[in-house]
C-alpha cells in the first residue's frame, strides 16, 4: 500500500451519495477526502426532482429502511430549510393508495390519507414528505462536511487502485459502470423544465401506466421542477425540445395555471439505475478496502442517509452520524 495514509477513508464521487457518506464518515472521527471529478452541483444530484420516496430502487425492502433512516434526518434539518435545503411540503402521490404498498411508512407520515376529489382527480395519498432545493442541499452537505475536517480534491479517477487510502468508498453512481466495471449498472434518462412558479405551493405526481409516463411538480423557493421522463439506457444529456413540450403539457393538463409561466432552464440526469443497490464491503488482494455504494436508480436523496451509514459501518466500525 505504498503512500497509503493510515486510518484514511478516501470517497470517489461528490453527488449525494458521495457526500452523504463522506459527512457520516467525517463526523464519526474518520479522515476523509473526497476525489471528485466534478463539483457537486455538476453532479446528477444537482438535477434531481428530490422528493423524498423510493422510485427506481431495488431491493424494496431494504430500500425502504434506508429511507425511513433517511426520513428522520430530513424531519428534522427542515426546521432549517434556508440552510439545508429541506422543507416539508404536501401534495399527493397519484395512483397510490392506502394498502399493503404503504404500510411500510403509513405510521412514520402523520397525516397520510387518501386524497379528495378536489386534491386529485384520480386515485391518490396526500402525504406531507420531504423536498429537496438540491443544489441547496448540497452545498449544505459539503459546507457539513468541510466543518467536520474533510477535504474535496478535484480528480479523476480511471481506477479505484489509484485511491491509496487503506479504505475507499465507491459512491461513483453510473461512472461505476466503467471505474468497477459494472455493466450491471445503466442509465435511465429524466429530463426536466424548469419555470416560474405561478403559485403553486403543493407537489403532485402522476402515473400513467398505459402511456408509461410519470409526470410530476415540484414546487421550490424561486422556481417550478416541471417533469419527466424516464428513457431506458438513455445516454444524452442534451434536451429534447419536444419532450419538454410533452412536459409542459402533461404538467398543465394537471395544474392549469402553469399555462404560459416562463421557462428557465431545460436540464437533464442519467439515474444510476442497477437490478440491486449494490452496498457491499470488497477485500483487495493488497488487504485494502473498497466499500461499494451505487446503483441508487432515482432514490439516491430518498435513501442517503441509510445508505451513508451502512457504508461507514462497512469502512469503519466506529463511524457514526
């Protein structure tokens, strides 16, 4: 392990995940450098919807223990959504009820119910859950982070064996399909319109099963995240002026007063989508550690927190949030 720093923990990737994790690390007395090829708010985190419930996760049913880990940290840091990003907001999850599906967080949202008439037109839950200003909360994180004794270094990484650290945590998301490589992980393209806010206050999504679209509206401080799509193995990251056309349409067939309200931004994200998260401690032939945590598909802010601290008990026992 030549030029290894002893007790160090080395993290590769700087979305959500990466420093989610390195925080958890950081915090719990662990040395720790983030190697970053871009800076968070280039990451897919930065583009990412981030309304707190598991979407495009498996397995469901460690997902959802991650998420309601996840939960309670976002409960309680909304009290300071101006620094972190966080606020709880209402709004109805479309084509979703009150069964077996919802059991698992039916006691943790107080308030969970079956939507009206007038909340939605078809079959919903209203719900008061976490929403993320994602590029608020990562700068949060990093600035948490920083404050702990971390330290972010702008690198590229073509090789997990370049991290000389006695412990590294892959939080690389789509890039582990080639620094593993893992061809088990792939893209699922979401692409977003973002406009001025009309005055909208609740979000609201909505499924169409038989035209396979979800559609979805966010409402944050200084803006409106009008979406999406979710287009399998996917690679562009160039917006399609027709899909966000079809966006904005479906987003007012739903929500009339987004009629007309300017449009912003285009923006778009590759989900880290994998058959099964894969959270696991690797050995290497030299006795260093690789901590693998990617493959969140579109829950990575939905199970951050859970999955930050797995991965620091599988890189370090001490670690704590």
């Amino acid at each position: 392990m030549k030029n290894a720093r002893s007790g160090e923990v080395i993290v590769v990737g700087s979305g959500v995940i990466g420093l989610t994790t390195a925080l958890v690390l950081a915090a719990g007395g662990t040395r720790v450098r983030v190697w970053a090829r871009e800076p968070a708010e280039r990451t897919t985190s930065a583009v990412a919807g981030a309304l707190w419930w598991p979407y495009r996760i498996e397995p469901k049913t460690l997902a959802r223990a991650w998420a309601l880990q996840s939960l309670s940290v976002y409960e309680d840091v909304a009290a300071r959504d101006e620094e972190t990003g966080v606020r709880m907001v209402e709004g109805v999850l479309g084509e979703s009820r009150l069964d077996e599906q919802a059991s698992w967080v039916a006691a943790r949202v107080p308030g969970l119910r079956v939507a009206t008439a007038e909340e939605y037109a078809g079959t919903g839950l209203w719900a008061r859950l976490p929403l993320l200003d994602m590029p608020a909360h990562l700068r949060w994180l990093r600035e948490r982070f920083l404050r702990a004794g971390g330290t972010i270094e702008a690198r590229t990484v073509a090789d997990l064996a370049e991290a000389e650290a006695p412990v590294v945590v892959n939080c690389t998301g789509l890039g582990a399909r080639e620094l593993v490589p893992d061809p088990a992980v792939r893209p699922v393209r979401g692409q977003l319109v973002i406009v001025e806010n009309p005055g909208i206050r609740t979000w609201l999504v909505s499924t169409d099963a038989d035209a396979g679209t979800t559609t979805y509206v966010f409402p944050q401080p200084d803006r409106l995240v009008l979406g999406g799509t979710t287009d399998e193995d996917d690679w562009s990251l160039t917006p399609d002026p027709m899909v966000a056309q079809e966006i904005v349409g479906r987003c007012t067939a739903l929500r009339p007063e987004i009629a007309g309200a300017r449009v912003l931004d285009h923006r778009v994200g590759l989900r880290p989508v994998r058959d099964s998260v894969r959270l696991e401690r690797e050995v290497l032939p030299d006795g260093r550690v690789v901590v693998h945590n990617y493959g969140h598909g579109g829950a990575g802010v939905t199970v951050a927190w859970g999955c930050a601290r797995k991965a620091a008990g599988l890189a370090h026992p001490t670690a704590s949030a």
